[in-house]
C-alpha cells in the first residue's frame, strides 16, 4: 500500500466517525460554550491518557520539533470546533456539513497565500460552483437554516482549513499531542466565554461519548492524513462527513433541511463528487 493510498483510507475512516458529531450535539440542550468547555477536557484527558501510555518523552519531542506550529494549530482547531459546535446549535446540520464540505477552496487559497502553491484549475472551477451552492445556502435567511449558523459554518470551514494547510507543511508535529493541545484551547477558550459551565448527568454523559472517543480518535487519524496527503486532499474528504453527518441527524431526530440547502447541497455535493472523480482519474 503506497503513502498515497494510506493517506485516503486513513483519512476517510477519521472523517466518518467525525461524522456521528452533528447527531451528539443535536442530542444535548446545553448552550455550545457549555458544551465546548467539557469537550475539550474529555479530549485533553482522552489524549493525554494515550500519551502516558504510548509516548511518555512526547513533552520533549513537542518542544523541539515546531513549537510554535504545534500552538497555533491547536488554537485554530480549538477555534473551529467551537464555531462548528455553535454552528450546529444555531442551524441545521446539513447546512453546516455542505459549508464545511467547501474547505478544499480556502485550503487551496491558503496554501498559495503562505507556501505559494499554485491553485489547479480543477480546483478554481470546482470553486466557482461550490461558491453557487453556498449563495443559494446563504439565500436562506428565514427559513430552517439561519445566517448566523452559516456564518459560523463558515468561520469553522476557515479555520479548519488553515490549520490543514500549516499540519500538511509540518510532518513530524505529533498528531495525539496536537489534539490534546486542540482539546486544551477549546476549554480555555469555552470557560472565558461561557455565562456557566453547570451540566446534568445526561448532557456529560452525552459530552464524554463524543469528547472521550468519537473527536479526539477522529482527529487524530484525519491528522495522521494530512502526514501523507496534501492539505486540498483532505479537504475533499470531508464529502464524507457532507453526506453522512445530515443522514445520521435525519435518522434519529427527523431533521429535514429546507428546499435551499437542497438545491445549494447539491450542487456542492455534485462539485465535490466530479472534481474528486477528476482527481482521481488524473493520478
């Protein structure tokens, strides 16, 4: 199995399990911040107990081999699931996976605005269609969906995408330690701007499923990707969590999207499929 190969199946595993995250945030009546705050410290726990066990001379290791990366990456991350936790309690899931499901367009912009990587033309006319999908998402002010919770979609897309395109140019940052440090920024963040931090049994309970397990090992195998694939690669990946995030929601709680994330979702969706496709046929 080439490196290549490797990359995408460890990758697509990661996004498919980030995908289950929409459903356990819809499960809780907890504010987002509330929220955030005990899922970082279940991924700081989750990560840290692996360290232990696994890489105890990791501390070492972290401060020798890009420091400041490392930091700044774990704030982006930390940042983005915030607004992609806010996102999901302000909107409807489909709505923030479809926005998210544009992060191969920032992730090509960013990696030309800091590396200078050319920007493929697949991917300028990939853009241009995916940024149609996003408009008629957007459209929708009244409806299901709310501008605010595309916004923050949006935001979440950014920062994700930036942090993809720092990870891909920095290798040998270690992926377990990186999301305990992401786990870490999102509980420091979530305290200073939560109004409380009280929760029940049933929304920890909720919480420690998701923050235990199904982030922090999601995140560490998308991570782990980004080791053999390119930032954009990933970021087409996301598909995954595009399509299957919406369907799990829709399952359990009955969630329908309006008739504007369908027709935006769709051509989004049908843009990713194609210029994945391309990808592919290319290589």
């Amino acid at each position: 199995m080439n490196n290549n190969t490797k990359g995408i199946l460890i990758t697509a595993l990661g996004v498919l399990i980030m995908s289950f995250e929409s459903l356990f945030i819809k499960l809780t009546s907890i504010s987002p911040f509330t929220f955030s705050f005990y899922l970082g410290i279940c991924m700081f726990l989750s990560m840290m107990i692996t360290l232990l066990i696994k890489q105890r001379d990791i501390i070492r290791e972290v401060t020798k081999t890009s420091f400041y990366i490392f930091i700044l990456c774990g704030i982006l991350m930390g940042s983005a699931n915030i607004f992609f936790i806010w996102a999901i309690k302000s909107t409807t899931a489909a709505n923030v996976v479809l926005i998210i499901g544009t992060g191969a367009l920032f992730t090509s912009f960013f990696s030309y605005l800091f590396y200078k990587e050319r920007i493929k033309i697949n991917v300028l006319i990939a853009s241009f269609f995916m940024i149609i999908g996003l408009l008629i998402i957007f459209n929708d002010k009244i409806g299901v969906g709310s501008l605010k919770g595309n916004l923050l979609a949006l935001l979440c897309t950014m920062t994700f995408s930036l942090s993809f395109v720092f990870m891909a140019k920095h290798t040998k940052i270690n992926r377990i330690a990186l999301t305990a440090m992401t786990g870490m920024a999102l509980a420091i963040i979530a305290y200073f701007v939560s109004d409380t931090i009280r929760i029940d049994f049933y929304n920890l309970s909720v919480v420690a499923v998701m923050g235990l397990i199904i982030t922090p090992f999601s995140r560490v195998l998308i991570f782990n990707g980004t080791k053999f694939i390119n930032a954009s690669e990933v970021s087409l990946l996301l598909i995954i969590e595009t399509v299957m995030g919406p369907i799990w929601v829709w399952m359990i709680l009955k969630e329908v999207p309006s008739s504007y994330t369908f027709v935006g979702g769709s051509i989004i969706l049908l843009t990713l499929i194609v210029n994945s496709m391309y990808i592919m046929k290319k290589e």
